[in-house]
C-alpha cells in the first residue's frame, strides 16, 4: 500500500490537498482536505446588508459572480424587495456568460493539461493535424500552415530551455494517449481559447464595469442604467457590441469547444467507467424566465438518487444539514450532529498537525470543509447534476444534446456517471447557455424599446423600510453547482450570515455516519499507474473543477472571539 | 537565440518591430518615463534572458490571477508576459503536487536573488499558520523563505498589499500584508486593488526589467504612475460633481445622464488609482462607467473605512462635514465657489483618510509615513 499526497492540488482555484491510499495499481481509499480558511462570514456580522454582496464576492475571483448574485438574493427575500424583469434579465445575462467563459477555462486551462501532452504536440505532422481538424469542424483556423506555425512556436518555447509552468509535469506518462496530432490541436486552442476567453469577458465589463469582481450589483437589482438615448447608459451601442461577443462565443463553443471535447473524450473512452462517485445529484436551479418567487427556470431544480434518471424528486432546502465530525470545527450539541444551514453553527477548532506536516490525521478531524448532506447523504453538484436533472425532467434541447453526445462516442446513458461524464455534461452546458444568451439580450432590449427602463426596487433601498428582525435565503447555480446563503438582519445589520457552496458539497470530507464525500467516493478505484506521478487522481478531481476559496466559512452564532488572534 | 526569436516571434505573431517599439512607447508614457525610455525598454524586453517569476497564492480568491489573464493590448501584452518564465502559479502549472513543490525550489535554491515574487492573497499568523498551508507547510513560512531570497516582490491586490478582505475586522485568522508578514523584505511594491488592474502589473514588471527597480511610489509602496491621482479628479462625472448634479436613485433621469454617484456612497475623492484612464478588460469600462459608485477598493482596510458603501463620505465619523453634502450640492449649482468647495472637500477626505491609515499602520509597527502623498494634488 503506498500513501500518496497531492498538495497542492494545482490548476484549480484555491488550495486542496488530496491524500490516498494506493494498492494494485488503483485508489483504494482517498481524503480530501481544504487546507485555507479566511472566516468571511465573521466578518460580515454587524454590517450593512447591502454590503454583503461586496464581500462574499470576493470569496471567489474565478466564478466571480456567483457569491454576489447570491448574497443580493439572500437580502432581497429577507426584506422584501423585488427587482424589476429588467435586473432579472441583467443577471441572467452576467451569469450564464460566466459560465459559458468558466467552462471554457476549465476545459483549456484547467483541466486539459490532464489529458494532453504538450511534449507530444512537437512531433505532430501539420498537414495530418489540418486533416484531423477539418474532420470534426469547420473552425476557419484549421491550416496546415496555421498548425505549423503553433508546432514552432512551441518548439522554439522548448527549446529556449525555460518551461515556466509547463515545467516538471507528467509529460510521456503512459496514461496519456493522444496522438501527436489531436495533443498539437489542443494545445493551439488552449492558446486560441486564452484569447478568447479575454475577449468574450468585456461583457462583463459593459454589465459590471469590470471583470473579475464585477461592480454593479444591487440589492433589489442592477446598477447598470438602460436608456437607449443616452450615452452614460446601456443602449443600443452596448446591445449590439454584446451581441457581437454572444455570436462569436456561441461559434467558438459550438466550433471548437464541443468538437475538441468529443475528439479528446474518444481516446479516454474508458474514463466513462471511472470516477462515478456518490451517485447521487442535487440541484436548485438557474435562470428564471419570469419574477416572483415561483418563476420557470431555464434549467430547472431537482434531485437524482443513486443514478436513477427516472425519478427527479423535488428540492427541499429543509433536508439540507451539515457535519463537521471530520471537519476542524465543533458543534455544541456534538459532533456527531447534522445542522441545517440557517442554524448554521461554527466554532474553529483545528486539530489537525502543526505545519510543516506530512501526513493529516485522517482518523480524526482533517479538513476545513463541513460536510453538507440532503436528507442524510452526500450530493454531487455541478454541470453533471444539473444536466442530469435537466434531462431526467424533459428539457427538450438538453435531452437532444446529451443523446447527440452518446451517439457520437457510441456509449450508454450510464457512461454519464463519470468522470468523463462530467466533462462531457460541462461542454454541453456551456452550448446550451451560449445558444440562450442572445434571448434575455433580445427581451431586454425589447424592454428599453418600449420604454421599461427600471433597474431597481428603490422602495426598499433605505434600511428604515425592512423589518426590525428577518431572515432569508438566496440560491443560485454557479459553474460549480449549488450555491446558497442563509442571512438573518436585525435592526439593519446581519445578525448571521451562511453560505453552503458548490465545493462544500463536492469537496468536503466524511460524515458522522462514515459516509465519503464526493470528491473521495470518485478518486476510489481510479487507476495509477504510478504513485509517483498520480495523473490519473488529477483527472477525477479536475472533472470537478474544484473552488476551494468558496468551500470554507465560518460563523460564530454566539459572536465570542474565534480564535486568538496574534498580531505580531 | 534571444533577439532573433523575439523577433520572429513578433511576426510570426502578426506584430512587426514597428508595432512592437510602438508598445514600448506606449508603455513609457503610462509609466510617466523620457521618451528614450522605449528604446531601453525594447531592449531590455529583446536580448535579457527570460527572467523567472515564481506566483505566490495564500489567503486569497485567485481574482488577480483572473485578472492576469485578462491582459489587455492583447498580443503585445501577450509576449511581455510571455517574456517571464512564470516557473510557480498553482492556478496555471501543469505540475501539481511534490512535482510543482521541486519547481518552487529549484528556483529559491537555483537562483537565490535572482528572481521576481508575486504574492496574491494575505497571509494568517493565527493558529500557528494552520489558516493555510501548501504542502503541509504555512503561508507565513513559505513567503519568509521565498519572498526573503527574492530580487523584488510584488504585493498584488488589496489582501497581500495590506490585509484586505481576510484582515478585515474582527480578523478572525490573524491575517497580515506581506510587508507585515515578512518584515524586512526588501523591493517591495504594493499593487493593490480588488483585484488589481493587469496593466499596472504590466506597467510595474516592464520598468523593473528595463531599469532594475521599481517605480517611485507613495507612502504605501503603490506606485505612483498608477496610484498618483485621485479617482474624482480623473473621473469622467467630475463635471457633474461640480456642477452638483447628483444620481438621487438607482435608475433616475440623472443615473441614466450619467450624474456624478457622490451621493450614493462613491469614494472616488479619497480613492487613488488610474481606473479613469486606463479602465477595464481592454478598456471597455470602469465600474463608474457602468453607473455603480467606486468602493475605494485600493486603500488601506478599504473594507473597514470605506463601509457601508453606500453612505456618501461625510457621514463618516470624524468628517468634519456632516450634513453638509446638500449644500456642497447647492454652492456648486449657484456657481459660487464650486472648484473651492470640491477641492476642499477633497482634501479633508484625504487628511482623514490617511490619518486613519497611519493610525493603522502604526499600530502594526510599519515603517512611519512622509507627508509626499500631500503633495500630489
């Protein structure tokens, strides 16, 4: 039995360490730990909830939007306020651009180098690269002479001796296996795909003012004016510049992303056999069609038990609970406990090695993660849950893709559970939201043609119209799955403040009843070839796309000092 | 292969020499530099070996990383920073584990003095530094090693520049800038913002390639070809400040005009940074741009003094001129005195500001502040 760690766990955002035990050339037992803690929701107690979005937004920089549009939800239920068609119409618009431009990052940057082998791409024939190329797409920068051009470009990168962060990695490990060819296309893409990715994000910059960490919202809606007269407001020059960058975003997803995704995925077939994980799928939603509390969502809420597709239970925030049996924190009623998310208890109690450490006490205590359960078990969320669930409920244009998907790599629906799955339902999500873009930027300038310029629910802008006392819940579907924050206000300021994100769920560690996490029932049974050289753990875990920044909060209930502070 | 692979790569990248020196100027006049300046800076930038950068990531969101990426002036920017051997950044190495670990060390060991850190994110002192570890090691003690054998470093963002968003009170992990965290560290500069602008970063790397040194900078170490001017006096609404036209609701005739968002809680007057010039994403925007009032996210403990964001300047305590907003308002708009009024204004912000922050600041022991940030304006 050979014990491997990975620390950290590279090409993903924040800091994640993996350990896990390794036995005849596959995982037989995996621990996965959150290794940073900033304590933001003990910093919010006591300020103004209008705040609040500021704050938790910058719990992550890569899904940047996700914790403010969150935290603007949370704060409007509490009090009551109602943002008008067309800030639903500017959120939509902010969140499904960052995750159409998340994805394709994760794809390119984060997780390609995983099954790409760059050494590789520098023995590729051009002319048979061009060939494979235009065989899946007609991509217009598919040349021979293109494809020359990037081959050189990396040979001379090489050869210059410098490797800078393609350094000391896997290169030649057996466990990749694409041709020369398809690893030189992908590595020009990654290139392309970095361009792209620049260029597609000034969205954000004409709906937010700037990415990343956007700056225009709003409890009770937007702060971005729409006048079609006026030059300090979005009109028309801005409609039609955001329509020029969904087209093109739409073109290169549907004329890159998608063909690279099933080239690469046709070479990693048996991927389809590992990684399942837990099995189990929670998602609350995204993306409402209309306002009110009870709006259609363009991709709907629901909750998959043990793979099965048939049955889409309803969502019920009140099974939501949370352990920290594994976790460095202490539970008044024991650690034995589960804890729904608006009682939301949290006193830091770290027992795990003084650093420098080599090994964590995977008996005990050994993540800054909680354990979030539905119902007493663990839920994987995600582009993967939310197509699953979006497929198992009858979304025609979801339903019609994922079939697409499994044609085209002749496999069966239960290839989905995997982690190859994963990547694949990612793709496809990114296509299905690219494609929706244009909609709400078509309805929106219907609104500011008819005169509907409202931006914000003003009536509850001053804090001597809410409640003495109030409590609400905000829910959202980042890049990386379901996310919600609990807030309870009184007399104008959080009183409490909770936040249950995406890698809390996939990430976190064991439960009371023993019961692994996602991330760790997923690595179980992955090969490795070599321990020294664990490829293969990374493939699981970047399928994930993990976000460790987002995972880890705190809230002390009774306001006592967390912890001695030692200022030095 | 130095020179003559730059070259080519400028052309093959659709660039010529021309557009390239075109660049060099452009960037000597951001950095405020002679116009023989371009010249050297081309220089520097063709014939230097590949300097090594190694990207430190602690308490941080990774939005400066995201923010690198957003490189504007896309290709030349591109082969600037390509141009750096970037040999440590978690968020973009192919190597994880032991491996990225070696990477790290074989430059702190290899070329001790030799390379440039970039630190994002702040950095816990609490409970013996188990806030956050890489490796099984702490924050603290990574950035002592790395950051103490380094030719220069660059504190990015507001959290590794001063404490930000996880030293905000009551800072429930002991979270320390790294000017505190590693006292002594020499070439230090300060890059913050929530995150900070990629041209600045840029700005910041060329002139130190070019000449051995950072940029002159103020009383925070921010440098002041980026942070030398206030946002109000660049802002594109100054005129409307003047003139004491205001934003009254979110939304309003005055919002859609483009009105001056003072009253809805801007702190563009106590704020320095070039947000107004040099603006966002290749600059599409800036955050006043898009109608939402600036958070002063580059100051010192923005997160403390700047909040409630949304409460216009002089209900902070200790202004000096509460309630007087209005009738700022009302001079400006009789036209009697209204350039005097703002800059008055201004100044007191300032003054508090910076009394604020020296309070602060000493009583983290830094180093004592001079008065050159008064001379400014």
């Amino acid at each position: 039995m050979t014990h491997v760690v990975v620390d950290p766990v590279t090409r993903i955002e924040g800091h994640l360490r993996i350990e896990a035990e390794v036995d005849g050339g596959a995982v037989q037992d995996a621990w996965s730990s959150s290794t940073m803690f900033r304590g933001i929701e003990a910093i919010l107690k006591g300020r103004d909830p209008r705040d609040a979005w500021a704050f938790t937004q910058r719990i992550c920089g890569v899904c940047t939007t996700v914790h403010a549009i969150t935290s603007i939800r949370a704060v409007e239920n509490a009090i009551g306020a109602e943002p008008p068609p067309n800030a639903r119409l500017l959120r939509n618009l902010i969140m499904a651009s960052q995750m159409v431009q998340d994805h394709v990052v994760h794809f390119y940057h984060l997780h390609a180098l995983d099954w790409v082998d760059i050494v590789s791409a520098l023995s590729a024939d051009p002319a048979a690269t061009a060939g494979l190329a235009q065989s899946i797409s007609d991509w217009p920068l598919s040349s021979v002479s293109y494809f020359t051009g990037v081959r050189n470009r990396v040979q001379q990168f090489v050869e210059r001796g410098q490797l800078g962060p393609f350094g000391n990695a896997y290169w030649g490990h057996s466990a990749y296996r694409l041709p020369p060819e398809a690893n030189l296309m992908a590595v020009a893409h990654y290139l392309e795909a970095l361009d792209w990715q620049r260029d597609f994000i000034r969205i954000h910059a004409v709906l937010g003012g700037k990415n990343p960490h956007l700056q225009s919202f709003l409890v009770g809606g937007m702060a971005t004016p729409l006048d079609p007269d006026k030059q300090a407001s979005i009109n028309m020059t801005s409609i039609a510049f955001m329509q020029g960058l969904i087209r093109k975003a739409k073109t290169f997803v549907e004329k890159v992303y998608i063909p690279d995704l099933l080239a690469v995925a046709s070479f990693y077939k048996d991927w389809a056999g590992y990684g399942k994980g837990v099995g189990n799928y929670l998602v609350y939603g995204e993306y409402p069609e209309a306002d009110g509390a009870n709006a259609p969502l363009f991709l709907p809420s629901g909750v998959i038990r043990n793979g099965d597709l048939s049955t889409v239970e309803p969502l019920d925030p009140a099974k939501i609970t949370e352990y920290v049996t594994h976790s460095w924190y202490d539970y008044e009623a024991g650690d034995g406990e589960g804890i729904h998310p608006s009682l939301g208890e949290t006193s830091p109690n770290y027992t795990g090695p003084q650093p420098p450490y080599d090994r964590l006490d995977i008996e005990g205590k050994y993540s800054w993660l909680k354990a979030p359960r539905y119902d007493g078990l663990p839920m994987e969320v995600g582009p993967l849950s939310r197509m699953l669930v979006a497929y198992g409920s009858g979304h025609p244009r979801v339903q019609e893709l994922v079939g697409y998907a499994l044609g085209q790599l002749g496999v069966g629906a239960e290839a989905l559970f995997s982690t190859l799955g994963r990547v694949a339902a990612r793709g496809l999500e990114t296509l299905v939201l690219a494609e929706k873009l244009e909609d709400w930027l078509m309805e929106l300038a219907d609104n500011m043609g008819r005169g509907e310029l409202e931006i914000a629910d003003n009536s509850k802008w001053d804090p001597s119209n809410w409640p003495e006392e109030c409590t609400g819940a905000g829910f959202h579907e980042a890049p990386r799955g379901a996310l919600g924050h609990w807030v309870h206000i009184k007399k104008g300021e959080i009183a409490r403040y909770q936040c249950v994100v995406p890698s809390t769920w996939n990430a976190g560690p064991r439960d009371a009843m023993g019961q692994a996490g996602p991330y760790e029932a997923a690595i179980i049974g992955n090969p490795v070839a070599d321990p020294e050289q664990p490829l293969e753990i990374l493939r699981t875990v970047h399928s994930f796309d993990p976000c460790m920044a987002c995972g880890v909060h705190v809230l002390d209930p009774k306001g006592r000092e967390l912890v001695k502070v030692r200022v030095q | 292969m130095s020179e003559s692979w730059f070259i080519e790569e400028l052309e093959r990248r659709g660039v010529s020499r021309r557009d390239f020196l075109g660049f060099c100027g452009v960037m000597t006049s951001v950095l405020a530099l002679p116009r023989s300046a371009g010249a050297q800076i081309a220089e520097a930038i063709e014939t230097k070996e590949k300097p090594t950068l190694v990207w430190l990531e602690f308490q941080d969101c990774a939005g400066n990383t995201e923010s690198f990426l957003r490189a504007s002036r896309p290709t030349v920017a591109d082969i600037v920073l390509d141009t750096i051997s970037v040999d440590y950044h978690e968020t973009i190495m192919a190597a994880a584990g032991h491996q990225a670990e070696a990477a790290l060390a074989g430059v702190v060991e290899g070329k001790p003095g030799a390379y440039i850190a970039v630190v994002e994110g702040s950095i816990p002192t609490g409970e013996n530094g188990a806030y956050c570890t890489i490796g099984g090691r702490s924050a603290q003690d990574i950035a002592r090693e790395v950051c103490g054998g380094a030719a220069a470093t660059i504190a990015i963002g507001t959290c590794a520049a001063f404490g930000g968003l996880p030293a905000a009170a009551p800072n429930p992990t002991g979270a320390l800038s790294v000017a505190d965290a590693v006292p002594g560290v020499k070439n230090l500069i300060n890059l913050p913002a929530c995150p900070a602008n990629v041209e600045n970063l840029v700005g910041v790397i060329v002139y130190y390639l070019t000449f051995n040194r950072f940029p002159k900078a103020d009383r925070y170490k921010r440098p002041l070809f980026a942070y030398g001017k206030s946002i109000h006096d660049n802002c594109e609404r100054r005129a409307h400040f003047d003139a004491g036209q205001y934003v009254e609701k979110w939304g309003d005739e005055g919002h859609r005009t483009g009105y001056c968002l003072y009253k809805m809680g801007c702190k563009g007057p106590v704020s320095y940074q070039n947000c107004p010039n040099i603006r966002w994403n290749e600059g599409t925007n800036w955050p006043i741009g898009c109608g939402h009032p600036c958070i002063g996210c580059a100051e010192p403990d923005f997160w403390d003094k700047m909040t409630p964001f949304y409460s216009h300047l002089p209900s902070f305590p200790g202004f000096g001129l509460h309630a007087n907003v209005d009738r700022v308002g009302v001079w400006a708009t009789a036209g009697v005195a209204a350039a005097f009024a703002a800059h008055g204004f201004v100044q007191l912000g300032k003054r508090w500001m910076y009394a604020k922050a020296d309070e602060s600041a000493a009583a983290k022991g830094a180093k004592a502040a001079t008065e050159k940030k008064g001379e400014e304006s």
